[in-house]
C-alpha cells in the first residue's frame, strides 16, 4: 500500500485521522479509536506506518504526552508495533494470528447441511458449461450484465416489490458502493448527517472523503425525525446515510411509522438518503426499506456478503427513481472498476437456481442457534435479534472504558469497542459481539460464557 512507503511527513500518513473532540473524553482515547476504526475499516493495513508522534500531535494540535500515551495504549491493544529507529508501524499480529477466539467479526455463520464448496463448484461448473470462459474473465464495464441486473432485483423483490433491472448496479461489495456514493453526492468539507453510532466502514469513507460527520439523535427505535429536521437546518446538510435494520453495532430496526416520517423530513428538507442494508433479508421481520417509501430520493445498498458469504463479493446498488446512472458509473469505475465476473456470474447463477435463498434460509437458522446462545449466556441487558449476526451489549458502571477490551484480549477474545462506531467521538460504555466468526457452536458457548464472567466481574477488575 502506498501508505507504507510514503515519506513520515507525507500527509497521505495523517488521512486516517480527524479532528478530536473536545467534549468526547480524554483525547488519547478518541486518537485510539479513530486508529482501531481505520484499522477495522481498511483504511490501514498491517504493515503501514504511521507518522511520527511529534507529527502527529502538530497535526492535532495536541501535546506531545497525549500522542505518546495514545501510541501506548494502541500497543497494548495490539494495534500497533513500534521499531527503534524507524517508527510505529500497524500491527501485522492480528491479521497473521487474529484472536483465538473472534467474536469481533461480523460473518455468517456456515450453515449446518449446506457444503459450500459443493455448491461452489457445481455452480462454477454450470456458468462454465454456457459461457465463453474468455468472455467471462474478461473486463466488463457498466453496472453488469442484464442478467446479473435482473438477478438483483430478484433478490430484492421480497423486501421492494418489482424493481427495474435499470435501476440497479452490481458493484463488488457494500463498500465500493459507499465510496462511489460518496464520492459522487458529496464535495469535500461538506457535512454528512449519519447515525450516532456507524459502520466503520462508513465512517472511514466519509472520513478519506473529507467529509464532517454529524449524528442525529436517535432513541431505542432508531433516528428521531424531528433531530433530522434539525441537524439539518443547523449543518445545512444535503445527505443522510443510514442503517434502518439491524442496526450495526446496536441491532434497532427502524420501525415503518419511524421510517416514514424519517422519510417525509427527506422529502421537505429535500435531503438524500444512502440506505446501507446488508441484513433485512436476515431480519424476516423488517418494515419496507426507505427506498420503497422515498423511491426518489434513496440510494439503497443491499450485500450478498453479509448474508451468504463474504468472499463473494458482489452488492446490489438501487438508484433512485429519474437518477442519472451515468454519473454514478463514473464515480464507480474510478473506485473499482469492475466487480470480480466469477464471483458475480456464481452469485447471479445462485439466485436464479434458489441455491442463495437455501444458503440465506440455512445462515438464518445457524443465526438463530447462536443468537439463542448469546441470550442464554450473556447478561440480560443485551440487545440482539433472532437473526442477526451481531449483538450488542452495555457494560456495567464499574468498567472503565477500554478496561474489558484489554481483558478480553487477555483471555483471547477479540470483541469490538463502541469507540470503534463512534460518528462524533463519543461513545457509551459498550461492546459490539459478532457471532458468526466461531465456527462451532461449542467454542463459540465457551467464548460467550468468558466473556460473560468477565462483564460481570467485580468493580475492582474494571478500573
């Protein structure tokens, strides 16, 4: 990465960072957050190196004591590796060994009954049988195929009704599709109104972009539309990106009367909206998406790698109604400038076969079983779904933020800190617990009945 071999006094070194909050607590700790939220993004890669602290507290106008203790603390994270005489470098650790026992990355589970290297290659047998092989891998432009198009909007008939495949591109995966979005609906400098707490993906592309963060209030059923109203009068924002389902990190799912009065704010304020939904085909239960309710205005992003699996990495993007998609083309090629044609062709192929609805069928009900688990083990102040992959779980008092991420690692568990979705620097004192890492059921009971001991640890341990 170009970030490794670039000059300590590049500013491509300093991209990952943003400006610090004065009222979000102690500022080693926003500077901790910031570098666990690029790291988790991809944003950084093990391997780059990072500016020197004397650069870095400059940069953030800050003393050079708040740098060093920050560099601290990512090292007994293990984020961070520091070299005598050439600097501090990310962490190769992680990425070559990971936690013994990951429940800080939210995969689907492989399902019981389902063999996904048969399935695999039956379908690659089969896309092989009626295609030019040569054609196939070859360099394919646009938004896909007509195939490919008509695939998707299969795919997400159950949750928006018939939708034309000409609204919709195949992109390689959410994250593509975010930063093509990004890129093509907001400048530089310009405010980006987005949930309190976000995907970190999201937020590190809003970050590279240039763009300010600003959150909208929100309650136990998701954003109030009335703190939509007013962030934007106040920041004077065009654009709202938002998870309505199965929210990540807290697991809300908007209710439809939320959602159409979310909507019709959008509608007055004459405001965008980029709906990020990798899991209402998991949920069963979700209200429709807003970009059933505001068609005009939503651009709807819907990955088959949250629910299927990650590597084939293929997203469906649905363009709102009337929207140029040639200019989002152009911003999509210049993020990537195509996706994988295997991958996308098998992931085509599998929804027309209903060998995708049998693998989402199969991950809903894994998802069940360990969710199950999760409510079993887990203090009763979790909150999770029947189908999610995730949960999310508030820390008692005594725990002193930070303190249960280093004892987790401690005891080889990986779990994600709330710092880590962050949109404006603050953060309650809480963990993300992703459940679909563990390949088995019993590992993972053993994982979740660790951690539970040390959440209910006593006060003294939590300083």
């Amino acid at each position: 990465m170009e970030l490794a071999q670039a000059g300590a006094d590049s500013d491509d070194a300093l991209h990952w960072i943003g400006r610090l909050d004065p009222a979000a607590g102690p500022r080693y700790l926003q500077i901790v957050a910031q570098l666990e939220r690029a790291v988790t993004s991809g944003l950084l890669r093990p391997g780059d190196r990072l500016p020197p602290q004397r650069r870095l507290a400059e940069h953030l106008a800050v003393d050079l004591t708040t740098v060093t203790r920050a560099f601290g603390e990512a090292r007994e994270r293990g984020l961070i590796d520091a070299v005598t005489g050439r600097g501090s470098f990310i962490s190769a650790r992680q990425e070559q060994e990971g936690p013994p026992l990951d429940l800080s990355m939210t995969i689907p589970p492989a399902p019981k009954g389902l063999r996904l290297g048969e399935l695999m290659q039956r379908g690659i047998a089969e896309i092989l049988a009626r295609s030019d092989a040569d054609q196939l891998m070859n360099y394919h432009g646009g938004a896909g195929s007509l195939a490919e198009r008509a695939a998707g909007a299969a795919w997400l008939a159950p949750l928006m009704g018939t939708i034309p495949p000409q609204r919709i591109a195949v992109v390689s995966g959410a994250q593509t599709g975010l930063n093509a979005l990004l890129s093509l609906l907001a400048k530089p400098g310009e405010t980006i109104l987005m949930e309190p707490l976000a995907y970190p993906g999201l937020i590190g592309a809003a970050r590279q972009r240039g763009l300010t963060m600003a959150p909208v209030a929100s309650d136990a059923a998701g954003p109030l539309p009335d703190a939509l109203d007013e962030a934007t009068d106040r920041h004077g924002a065009r654009l709202f990106a938002l998870t309505p389902t199965l929210q990540n990190p807290t697991c809300i799912t908007v209710p439809e009367r939320r959602r159409r009065d979310l909507a019709a704010v959008a509608r007055r304020r004459n405001l965008i909206l980029i709906e990020d939904d990798p899991y209402s085909p998991l949920a069963g239960d979700a209200p429709a998406p807003l970009a059933a309710l505001a068609p005009e205005r939503t651009w709807h992003v819907a990955t088959l790698s949250k629910v299927l699996t990650p590597g084939l990495r293929t997203a469906f993007v649905v363009m709102p109604e009337g929207a140029d998609s040639a200019a989002f083309l152009t911003a999509l090629r210049a993020t990537a400038l195509m996706p994988a044609p295997l991958m996308t062709a098998l992931a085509a192929h599998w929804i027309r076969i209903g060998a995708a609805k049998d693998l989402l069928d199969g991950v809903r009900r894994e998802a069940a079983e360990r969710q199950a688990l999760a409510k079993e083990l887990l203090p009763e102040t979790m909150r999770g779904h029947p189908h999610a992959l995730h949960v999310w779980q508030p820390l008692p008092a005594h725990w002193a933020r930070g303190g249960l991420i280093k004892r987790a690692r401690v005891a080889g568990l990986g779990v994600m800190a709330a710092e880590a979705f962050s949109t404006d620097g603050r953060a309650p004192d809480a963990i993300r617990i992703a459940l679909g890492a563990i390949p088995e059921r019993a590992r993972l009971a053993a994982a979740l009945g660790l951690l539970a001991e040390l959440i209910r640890d006593d006060a003294e341990a939590g300083r």
